[in-house]
C-alpha cells in the first residue's frame, strides 16, 4: 500500500489511538495549566518557556484567545449560576451547555465588556497581537496539514478529535455536567461538583467543586483519596525551575487542644470555613442519623416528600442564606419535631456569624467563639462537645 496513505509516521490504527490521546492530553494540560490556573486565577507563575509552549499548543489545536479565555472564565466565577454566567445549567439547561458550549464562549467573547472588566494580564506582546489573537484559526489549519503529512488518513479523524476534544471535555463536561451532577465536598454558593474524584483525563478539571471553593488555588485536589494529574505536572515544572506555585487552598492542621480558643484559633477557623463546616457535618451526621431514625420509630416524624437524612447533610454544610427558598419550610418542618436536629442546626450557623461578620473586631469575635464552645459542651449532645474540642486544636 503506498506510503503516503499513512503518512511519514504509517502507524497501525492502535497506534494512531494512542498518538491522539497523548496529543490531546497535552492539550488539556495546556488549558488546565496556563489558561485556567495561570492566566485566569494566578495561581502559579509560569517561566517562559512553558508559557510560550502552552500558547502555541494551544492556538495549533484549538484557536482559543488566551485574553478571551480568561475573561471569559473569570466572569463565570464573578456571576456564577446566575443569568449573566456565560455558561452556567443552572440558568440554561444542562443540554444547551452540553452540546453547544463552544457556541456560548464565541458568543461571550463578542462582549466586549467582558473583555475590558475581566481580560487583564493577559499577554499582550507582538506575537499575542500579531499572530495568536490576529489570526487565531491559522493555528488549526496548520495542524490539520501537519496531521495529514504525519499520519496520512488516520490525520483526518485525528484532527477531528483534536478538534472536539476541549468543546466536549471542558465546555461540555466541565463546564456542564460539573456545576450538575456529581459529588461535593464543600457547599460553596454555587453549584459545583467534583465529577470523578480523578482528575486524569480531563487534567483534574474533574475536580470542579473543590475549584469553586478554592479558586485561586493551583492544586485541586483536597482529599487524600482524590488525584490532580495537573497538579502533578505543576510540580515537576516547579522542581525543574520552570514554575512557581502562589497558592493552594489552605489545610486545617490540629495541635494540642487549648484550654480556651484564641485569636490563632480564630483565624484558622475562619480561613478554613470550609473544611471547617464539612467536619461539623461529618461529626455530628451519626447523631443526626440516629435521632432521625428514632423520630421515624416513635411515629413522632410525618411522612416527608424528600429523604430527611440525606437532606440534613446538606443543609448542615450550608450557611443558612445558601438554602434555597424552596428548601428553608423543609427544614423548618423538620427541626420542628426535635430538639436535638434544631440545636445541632443552629450551632452550625452561628458558626457561620464567625466569618460573616466582617465588622465585628477579633476580640468580639474570638469572645463569640469561646462563647460558642461553652454551650456546645454544655449542651449534653456528645457530637457537639467532641467537635468543640477539635475546635480549640485547629491550628
């Protein structure tokens, strides 16, 4: 069969799959590394080198303006689940952000109040302005030739891949099925979720709620059971000098419990909120648990249109103006039938109080804290007076 069918390379049709997942797997570290947690939230600086790499790859595969991106994508997260979000399924339907993502980004990228409020810092040297931006489709032709010249026919299907791959996987997944479906680890006041918790395929973009939550972060992974391959390739550029990392989300760590909280316990306290509101959560689930499975055996409960359990998980990792309206006479009709429901309820959010009251001095605050201790031990709720005690660990 004549040579040229195959291209230079005259790779069998495996081998034509496996080139092609590597190729777009460079892509998507491009666009998780440089366009998203570089350009867009600074979380990590990048050396030249890289940087200059990430942009080329980028406009060979996929024509993306890196100043649109970016503002784009910073918009999302200023106007998030709201109307003005570019391409939220909170507001538009999961369908519509699914299958025509890429059509919601061209269209926010004509906003050109969106460019000026959110575009900033972005390159703006001479081949940014005369090459990537000025002739942004050139890029994907030039792939497409070099494609058929490497691969020969396999090139065609290959450079179709390439083509679809970020409009599916980041617009379509990310952007869709990850503010829709999926788990959450912290209830940020949006709608996020981790969709997987390994983020391979899709660079740890997979790991979109932990995102939300930690924005300017550039490692997104949280738990220990969770993998940001994205992460990992930020690491090996910074052990070779080509990166510096500016921010990770911050990580409770415990000490000796105090006798009193003080204003270090405070401020732990209110710079993980978060994980903070997550461990409440988690430590008093078996007394909620059980003190709703005793209210269904004494007939004390009536019969609710949604499950109580699973339900009280999610208001307890809330602050209570992030439930919904439609949600707040659930609630209220549950805490109305126990004591126990109502004051492991309130606790959490007078919690909240501690990092919303932004006017109040520290020592109002760490006075409000302690406060806060004293009654959970005094409370005769066990939960309550375990986390206490954690609590003047945090550190």
């Amino acid at each position: 069969m004549s040579s040229w069918l195959f291209g230079i390379t005259d790779l069998p049709w495996w081998g034509a799959i496996i080139a092609i997942l590597f190729l777009t797997h460079i892509t998507i570290a491009s666009v998780t590394i440089f366009l998203h947690r570089h350009q867009a939230h600074r979380a990590l600086d990048l050396h030249p080198i890289p940087s200059h790499f990430f942009r080329l790859w980028l406009w060979l595969t996929t024509g993306m303006v890196t100043k649109e991106w970016a503002a784009i994508h910073r918009k999302h997260h200023a106007k998030c689940e709201t109307e003005e979000d570019p391409h939220s399924p909170q507001t538009r339907g999961l369908k519509k952000v699914f299958w025509e993502g890429s059509e919601l980004y061209r269209a926010e990228a004509k906003n050109k109040e969106t460019m000026e409020k959110y575009g900033h810092g972005t390159p703006d040297d001479w081949m940014e302005r005369n090459v990537y931006t000025k002739h942004s489709a050139m890029g994907v032709v030039v792939t497409a030739v070099a494609y058929l010249l490497l691969f020969g026919v396999h090139g065609i299907w290959m450079w179709a891949v390439q083509m679809v791959w970020i409009p599916v996987t980041a617009a379509g997944i990310i952007n869709g099925i990850g503010h829709y479906w999926g788990y959450r680890n912290f209830e940020c006041q949006d709608a996020s979720t981790n969709i997987v918790p390994w983020g391979i395929l899709i660079g740890g973009e997979e790991l979109h709620n932990n995102h939300h939550t930690f924005g300017t972060s550039a490692k997104l992974s949280n738990k220990w059971w969770e993998f940001d391959i994205g992460w990992m390739y930020i690491r090996i550029l910074e052990t070779l000098g080509l990166a510096t990392v500016r921010r990770v989300a911050p990580t409770v760590k415990h000490i000796e419990p105090k006798p009193m909280c003080d204003l270090e316990t405070l401020q732990a306290v209110i710079a993980n909120r978060y994980e903070i509101a997550s461990k409440y959560a988690r430590t008093v689930k078996a007394t909620v648990s059980g003190e709703i499975d005793k209210l269904v055996s004494n007939a004390r409960l009536p019969q609710l249109d949604f499950n109580p359990k699973r339900k009280m998980r999610k208001w307890l990792k809330q602050d209570a103006k992030d439930t919904p309206l439609a949600e707040r006479k659930r609630l209220e009709e549950l805490l109305a039938h126990s004591k126990v429901l109502d004051t492991v309820y309130k606790m959490r959010q007078e919690l909240a109080t501690l990092w919303e009251r932004s006017s109040a001095s520290k020592e109002q605050l760490l006075k409000e804290l302690q406060d806060w201790c004293n009654r959970a031990e005094a409370s005769g709720i066990e939960a309550l007076q375990e986390f206490s005690l954690r609590l003047r660990t945090v550190a």
